[in-house]
C-alpha cells in the first residue's frame, strides 16, 4: 500500500511538474528568473520580457515574489514555430485540434473571449488544468479577415499564435471572474 500512495504522489508531482515553460511555473519564486539564460527585451511593473532561442517573446509576471502569467508569443517567424510547450506549433496546430486534443473547447473570460485587428480575428479560449495549482491554459488562435472561412470550418483556420499559462485568480483580477463554459467543459492534462 506504500508503494502504491509514492507512486500516486510521484505522478502528481511529475504532472505538476509538466505545467511549464522554459521549467518557470505558476508560483515560482520571481527570484528565479535569473536563471534564464535569454535575451533580456523588457522589464516593468512585475512583468519581464525575453526573446527564446527561436526568435519568439517569453513574457512572465510576478506577483508578491510569485510567478502567475507566463506567456510565448509567436514573432511570425516560419523558424520559431516550436512554442515552449510541446504538442502545439505556431502557425500550424488549429483551433479545432487544440478541442480535439483535449476534449472540450474549455470556457472564455467574456470580456476576454475574442480580438480583431485591421487584419485579423483572434480568439482566446481557456482550459483549465487538473492540478493543485489552479494553472490555467489559454490558447490564442487567428485567422485573416480575408480568409475564405465559414462557421462550419472556422476552428480548422484558427491558428496558434500564442500560449498563456496563468493562475486562475490572475486572470480572473484582469480578465473578469464572468466566463461561459463548453457544455463539454472538463479539466485537462498535457
């Protein structure tokens, strides 16, 4: 029976340990940070801004001394589509897969669920993760307003154009705590 509680708690500890980028997860020490070896591109107001390897943006924001917003922003750069987590490709991986992946199209802020620019339209779901640290994933995903997409096949032209990882208390404090939830709404696991 001992074996069977340190395995149980060796695998809440590794999936735990999954929900990361660049090993910086919510409720790091900010302290940190320092450990990174990237670019240095911003810093204020808590929040500090990298440039990866492969040419993207790692924005991370801290709190009290703790890390509760981590971001991977895709530069449009065809060499840096690999996005700091594994599973998902800027550029490529849609809308429709990310659903598929996980089973659910999650929830959205309602004051957060969408963007447009001149451009584009992007949209920005949510999916909560099956951990003790109330991580939460959100995916932006667009398309051109000049793409020739129907309702039907919208979700296979979204593409990922970037990652959050973030505390759920966070994004509720800048997002809004009202969201709308997939009537398939579950949590989920990388």
């Amino acid at each position: 029976m001992k074996t069977f509680f340190a395995s149980l708690t060796l695998l809440v500890l590794l999936t735990a340990n999954d929900i990361a980028m660049l090993s910086v997860k919510i409720g790091s020490p900010e302290a940190g940070l320092k450990k990174l070896k990237l670019e240095l591109v911003a810093s204020e107001d808590g929040m500090t801004k990298y440039r990866t390897e492969n040419g993207n943006d790692f924005s991370v924001t801290a709190e009290n001394g703790k890390v509760v917003f981590m971001e991977n922003d895709w530069l449009q750069d065809a060499k840096g589509t690999q996005a700091l987590l594994s599973g998902f490709t800027f550029g490529t991986t849609s809308l429709k897969e990310i659903r598929a992946k996980f089973g659910t199209n999650g929830f959205v802020h309602n004051n957060a669920s969408s963007m447009k620019t001149d451009t584009h339209v992007m949209m920005i779901n949510c999916f909560e993760f099956d951990s003790p640290n109330n991580e939460v994933l959100v995916t932006i995903t667009k398309v051109a307003l000049d793409a020739d997409v129907t309702e039907a096949n919208v979700a296979e032209h979204l593409k990922l154009d970037a990652l959050i990882i973030a505390e759920k208390a966070y994004l509720d404090k800048i997002w809004g705590a009202e969201k709308t939830f997939d009537p398939n709404y579950k949590k989920i696991k990388l």
